[in-house]
C-alpha cells in the first residue's frame, strides 16, 4: 500500500511526466501534487468538470459502464485522469510530455498505483 506522496512519486517517474495529482471530484480540490509546470488547482478544479460531464452523459445514456479514464491530447502534452475505483470521487491526474511518454505504458503505470493508494 502506498500513500498519496509515495503514489504521485511513482507517478512522476515516468518518462515524459511532468505533474501529477490526486483530485477530489466532487469539491475540485487537489489532495497531493509533484511535479511543475502546470497550476495543479486550476487544472484540478477543471478535470473535475471533466470527469463529472463524462459520469452524467454516461448516466443519462443508460450505458452499463465505469468510466475507466479520460485522455486528452494536446500538441505537446497528454493529459490522463483516472478515477480511483476504490475511492469513490477520486481521480489521478497525470500531465506527459508527448515527445517524451510512452502512454500505453503511462496508462498501465497509473492503474497499479492507483490499486495500492491507501487514502
């Protein structure tokens, strides 16, 4: 079991990973952060819309599914939220260098932190 720290650090040790984050998405607010480059609370406080959008359109279509992540692609950078299935309302929120991130390996990295988050 590791706890929020331990996990953004493992989080951060991937190639490419700039900022890492732990989001409460019911409030928007960051629980834990590493890394630089971004405004980890602004970027908290909108995935959170992000991540709620998502649940209500999944909802309100009737589909019998759990949100297992969000990418979002920009030019230079991937953007990976992943709720926590274990901590209902939490998400990971990983920022890569695309130049420089392998993000099926990024993916596979942030579901087994997220099973050994001890909140």
């Amino acid at each position: 079991m590791s706890n929020i720290n331990e996990s953004l650090q493992q989080l951060l040790e991937l190639d490419g990973a700039k900022a890492a984050s732990l989001v409460d998405s019911e409030s928007g607010m960051v629980l834990g952060e590493a890394g630089s480059g971004l405004d980890m609370e602004l970027a908290a406080a909108g995935n959170s819309q992000v991540v709620k959008a998502k649940l209500d359109t999944i909802k309100n279509l009737e589909l019998n599914e759990e949100l297992v992540d969000i990418m979002i692609t920009l030019d230079s950078q991937y953007h990976l939220i992943r709720p926590i299935k274990s901590q209902k309302g939490l998400f990971f929120y990983l920022v890569l260098d695309i130049s420089k991130s392998n993000l099926a390996l990024a993916r596979r990295k942030v579901q087994n932190v997220e099973t050994a988050l001890e909140v």
